[in-house]
C-alpha cells in the first residue's frame, strides 16, 4: 500500500477555541484516505508548547530541557488525535522504528528528541518508509516571500524550489519552539531523499485533502 506522512501543526489540531467540530471532520478525513494510503500522522506542539518553552527560557532553563518540554506537549496533542480516530496507536510511538512498526492504517505520533522538530521527524520518516508523499499542515496557506500573518503585502508562492528555501532559512536546528512554516533540518532531509512534498493550510480540509490526493490545491509544492 502507498504511504503518505503528514506533519500537522499542533496550533491547527488545538486553536484557542478548541474546535469540536473541526477535528471531528479531521478524523473523518484521515479515515477516509487511510481506506487508499497508510497513513503517518506526526502531531506538533503549537501554542501551548511555545508558551511552556517561553516560560522556561525566561526562566533561564537550557535549550535541550525547553525542546523536550515541547516534545512532551506533541505527545499529548498526539494521544488527542489518536483517541478521536479510534482506528490507529493507542500508545504514542517515541522512535521512528516504533512507529514503523505499528499495524494501524493510521499511526500517530509526536516528537522524537530534542534538535528534532515535527517537521523533522516527518521528513525522517517519510526518508525512512519511502513515503509517496510528505505533507506539512500549517495554519497558513502556504508558503510567502514574507509572513501572511505580520505583512498584508505577503505573496503566496506556488512552488518553490528547495534549494530557495535553504538559502532562506538553512540547515540547522537553532532553538525549541521556532514558530516557522518549515525548519532548516527538515529541508536539508527533503532535499537528500528528493522527497514530494507540499505546505497547505490544515484548517482547510478540502485543500487538505486535495493536496493529499495529488489533486491542484492552495498551497505550496516544495520543488526537489
């Protein structure tokens, strides 16, 4: 069976408002494709993650304590997800052979290690299964020449090429909780394992789902 690897931010799988409604549909749609695709879902940490990680870093704690607090959130995020859909993982897998190895249609989890975003354990995973697509659902349409939510004059970018991107933000892990659309290691991962990759906006299911099955979508296609 084909596989595909979503990476979905935790600020689209918890808003402030905590959409009932909106993961109910969620979970209806990764069950409905995962009746075509194995289905990796890897859940980030969101507001609530960087809000522990402020606090922490205000509090003077260290870079790899701030990430693993973060991770510890993804998981959480990742257990809400998981008991909604009620067809995947009942335990939130912490390694990538962990979750390779679960006989689910729909396996969800977290993060991994500190230095690793979700991004990052996306792309690692998608590397590692020779997935046929790796998703990244963020709470914006794609990906801008600038940030959509600071500048009115942000120009949404169809496609893009990876190498622009590096150039852009680079390769390595810098700090916990780094709210951007896509990190440096996850794009450095991309780029080695020439991974299909597309940027949608996961708060709208039907361009989701358009993205998924590979049909024109508002968002972004990562160009390798």
């Amino acid at each position: 069976m084909r596989s595909i690897v979503l990476s979905i931010g935790g600020s689209v799988i918890l808003s402030e408002k905590g959409e009932i409604s909106f993961l109910k549909e969620l979970a209806s749609l990764l069950k409905k494709i995962s009746k075509q695709y194995k289905m990796f879902v890897i859940v980030g940490g969101g507001n609530v993650a960087r809000k522990y990680i402020k606090l922490g870093r205000d509090l003077g704690l260290d870079e790899e304590v701030l990430d693993s607090m973060g991770i510890d959130i993804t998981r959480v995020n990742a257990k809400l997800l998981t008991n909604i859909l009620k067809k995947s993982n009942r335990e939130i897998p912490c390694t990538l052979n962990d979750a390779n190895n679960v006989d689910k249609p729909i396996v969800v989890m977290g993060g991994t290690i500190p230095g690793h975003s979700t991004d990052m354990v996306g792309a690692e995973l998608a590397e590692k299964i020779g997935a046929d697509l790796f998703i990244i659902a963020t709470n914006v349409d794609g990906i801008y020449d600038k940030d959509p939510n600071k500048h009115s004059d942000a120009k949404q970018l169809k496609q893009v090429k990876i190498d622009q991107l590096i150039e852009i933000f680079g390769t390595r892990w810098t700090s916990a909780g780094k709210n951007i659309v896509i990190d440096g290691p996850a794009l450095k991962i991309i780029k080695r394992a020439k991974l299909t990759t597309c940027v949608v906006n996961g708060k709208r299911l039907d361009q989701l789902e358009r993205a998924i099955t590979c049909q024109p979508f508002d968002g972004t296609k990562i160009i390798v």
